[in-house]
C-alpha cells in the first residue's frame, strides 16, 4: 500500500513538473499614458500579436495610465528584472546619456517623415547604450509633433515669464529656463490634476496628451510649432529574452515591426484628429505667431548647440548622419 502511494506521489510530481514546463509564460508591460491613448491600444495590439504569434507559449498584460509603475521608473524595472517589458520616453533619461535626447532636439526633425530618418540614424547607438543596460529594444513610436499649451494667449517670449511650466525631461526643463518660465516636474498620469490645481499653467505636448487628458477644462490655448516628436520605446528584459526561443524571438520581432509600423500611422492619424477635439473642448488651436516662432527658433538654436556639446562626438554623429539622409 505505501509502494502504491509513493508511486502516485511520484506520478503526481512528474505531471505537475510537465505541467509547470509547458505553462504559458506571463509578462507584465507597464505603459505610462491613459488605455486610451494610441501608444497604449497599441502596446494591447502589440501583446494580442505575442499570444497569437507564439501559440500562447509567451502572453502579455498591458499596465497602463502608470497603474504598476509611473513613467519615470519603468525603464529601471525593466532592467532589474521587477518586469519583463514596457514602455518608456527615452528623452526623461537624458541625464544618464545625452543621447537619449537626440529625438527632442528643438526643430531639427519637426515632421514624421523626418523624425523617421533621425530614428534610423540614431538607433544603432540607441541600440548600443540599452544593450549596455541590459535592454533590448522592440520597437519605438514617435508622438505627434509638439505645440505649446496655455491658459492664455501668448505672442511673444515675454509673455510667458513666470508661467509654471510642466516638464517631463532635460529638454523641456531647458525650454522652460529660456523662456523665462518655472519647470515643475509632472509625469504624464498626473497632468490633469496639475492643472487643475495651479501645480502647472503651461506644457510642449502633442495635441494627443492635451486631448486624452482633457486639458481644455484647465487650459485655453494650444499653438502649433511643431517642436519636435519625442518617441517611446517598447523594450525588454535581456535576461528574459535570452531565455526565449528563437522561434519565439521571431515572432515577437515580427509583431514588433507591426507595431511599429501601425504606431507611426496612428501617431499620423491622430494628429489632427485631436486638434479638432481640442478646439472642440473650447481651446484656441492655431499656429504660432511669425514673431513668437522666430524667438522659439533662436532658443531652439541655443538648445542644439548644447545638446551637441552634451552628447560629443555620438551625437554629432548621428545628426551629420540624419543630414546626409535630407
């Protein structure tokens, strides 16, 4: 009788250990922007793909608005292993490398089809700097260009001394200094409070982040000056990718390109679709003035001369290399 029970006992294990070696692997994707944002239905699309593609082998569940972690410690928790994926705005990192900032240099590549010639000639030194951080990268998504949000109008450089100004990276916080007005630090998920409670007055946002926040019950005014289109980065754990299977591997890969793709068309799309709704809301939409834009483009200037000298030898570079492309 004992002999009968060890052997169960035994059985049991073995199938359970089978068991345990064919269940599908989970990974968790913290998003810093609302599920209703396009980066986050993307990322969705994205990890529906992953399942699908290896046969539920791998499956991912999207964390958005922040939910598991904010924007700001999302690449971290990628590289310690805390998740295995997500996504992140590489520029909020420009104090570990200056060129992670090389996608919000002031109107250097101010449309998409230019931000995709500077993403081609910078990714392989992006490349280089995740994979000394123990990052892979899937793939990256430009947001629409970035125009400057108000609650009043603004004509000129003088009329934003002392505005608190909502930054989310070096840059930003840069433009803010030059400008005369205040930076305050405020991640994405936390927009809408900050101006509704005076915390911030001002931000450079696509007209995406002001439409899905609803920024026009704070704000009044959004002008279009077609800064710059920051992007973020679906990345990966290389410890965790190394212990996938090369058929796994290329299907992820493939779904990446996807995204991708999809992610640079819906960032297209939603361009002027969320102008419309913004002036729709009751905000003022228009382009900048001539003399606002011409003062914007001296301390846009200022701005590349200093990144530039920031990121040395790389990033001069990949800029000589993005012009060649012109």
């Amino acid at each position: 009788m004992r002999l009968t029970q060890n052997l169960m006992a035994g059985a049991a294990t073995v199938a359970l250990t089978a068991g345990t070696a064919f269940a599908a692997e989970k990974w968790d994707m913290p998003m810093a922007y609302s599920a209703s944002n396009f980066h986050s239905e993307n990322g969705v699309t994205f990890a529906e793909c992953v399942g699908a593609g290896t046969n539920g082998e791998i499956t991912i569940e999207v964390h958005a608005g922040g939910s598991l972690f904010a924007g700001a410690d999302i690449k971290r928790a990628i590289q310690t292993g805390q998740v295995q994926i997500g996504e992140r705005l590489l520029s909020g990192h420009q104090n570990e490398s200056a060129v992670f900032g090389f996608d919000s240099i002031p109107f250097l590549a101010p449309s998409f089809d230019d931000s995709v010639k500077l993403y081609n000639a910078a990714k392989p030194k992006i490349e280089a700097l995740l994979d000394e951080q123990n990052l892979e990268l899937l793939y990256a998504v430009p947001w629409p260009p970035q125009g400057l949000y108000f609650k009043k109008e603004v004509n000129s450089v003088a009329d934003m001394s002392g505005v608190k100004f909502r930054s989310y990276n070096n840059t930003t916080s840069r433009l803010a200094e030059l400008t005369g007005m205040l930076p305050v630090t405020v991640e994405a998920a936390e927009i809408s409070q900050a101006f509704a409670t005076g915390v911030a007055e001002s931000m450079v946002s696509s007209g995406a982040t002001g439409y899905d926040r609803k920024v026009w019950e704070s704000l009044t005014h959004f002008y279009e000056v077609d800064a710059w289109l920051p992007r973020n980065y679906v990345m990966v754990n290389q410890d965790v990718w190394a212990d996938v299977s090369d058929a796994n591997k290329a299907a992820i890969q493939a779904c990446a390109a996807e995204a991708e793709a999809r992610g640079l068309q819906a960032s297209k799309d939603y361009t002027q679709f969320t102008m419309d709704g913004l002036a729709a809301g009751g905000m003022t939409v228009q382009p900048a003035g001539d003399a606002l834009m011409g003062e914007l483009r001296e301390i846009g200037a200022t701005m590349t001369a200093e990144w530039l000298e920031a990121a040395g030898d790389d990033g001069k570079a990949l800029v000589d290399d993005f012009k060649a492309m012109q």
